[in-house]
C-alpha cells in the first residue's frame, strides 16, 4: 500500500495536485488502520476511524443488516477544552460520558501508535 501511496509522483501533473493526492491517500490509508482497531471487519462492511483535523476524530461504519439492507453510521467527536463532544449522522453535539472519552483516548492512543508503526517509522527508517 505504501508504494501505492508514494507512486503518486508519477500520476498527477502539478506539485499541487500531488500534494493533495498524496493528502488523501494517506488520510484514507491511516482511516483503514484505525478502523482495524476494533476488530475484524465483518464482510461486506467498512470501518474507517481517522483524525480529520487537530480537534476532530471520525468514526464511520458500513453494514448489511439482518435484512439485508446497507446501513452506515458517522460519529464525529469534537475535543474542546472543556471535553468531547459527539454528533451522530449529522445530529445535534452531545456530551459523552467519561467513560466513552476513555475509550476515545485508547482509540487514539492505539490509532497513532499503528499509524506510525506501519506508514511513517518506514519512510522516516529509510
């Protein structure tokens, strides 16, 4: 996948382009990772948990329900000063309880250890 990543030089035309290429890939590749935190992957879902800015993680799901259907799910948390905050599927903000922030922690915790363990360490190792 890395090399997928960094092959983008030869695809895209201007510096720009590249740069934003490069952006995207790696945002969607560290989603990946970060969704993987939590366990398998049920087949034909998705998983993605990645940090969107220096104050937002998202959480986003994709299943097929016991009808059949595709359902999907955004949680986006946003870290205030004063706490977390969640919105669900465009929903209202709503406070988390301090156990949920807890498990927030962990996820970041563990998502930058991962992340950096299996993109940056190597490039930077080079």
């Amino acid at each position: 996948m890395l090399k997928k990543i960094l092959h983008v030089a030869k695809v895209t035309k201007t510096p720009q382009e590249r740069a934003d290429k490069l952006q995207r890939d790696l945002l969607r590749h560290e989603a990946k990772i970060g969704g993987q935190l939590f366990g398998p992957v049920p087949k034909g879902g998705r998983r993605d948990f990645f940090c969107l800015d220096e104050h937002t993680w998202v959480w986003y799901e994709e299943w097929t329900d016991t009808k059949g259907n595709k359902q999907s799910r955004t949680t986006r948390y946003d870290i205030r000063p004063n706490g977390i905050v969640k919105a669900q599927d465009g929903r209202a903000y709503q406070s988390i309880s301090d156990q949920e922030a807890l498990r927030i922690r962990d996820a970041v915790n563990a998502y930058e250890r991962r992340v950096m363990a299996e993109i940056y360490e190597p490039i930077y190792n080079r």
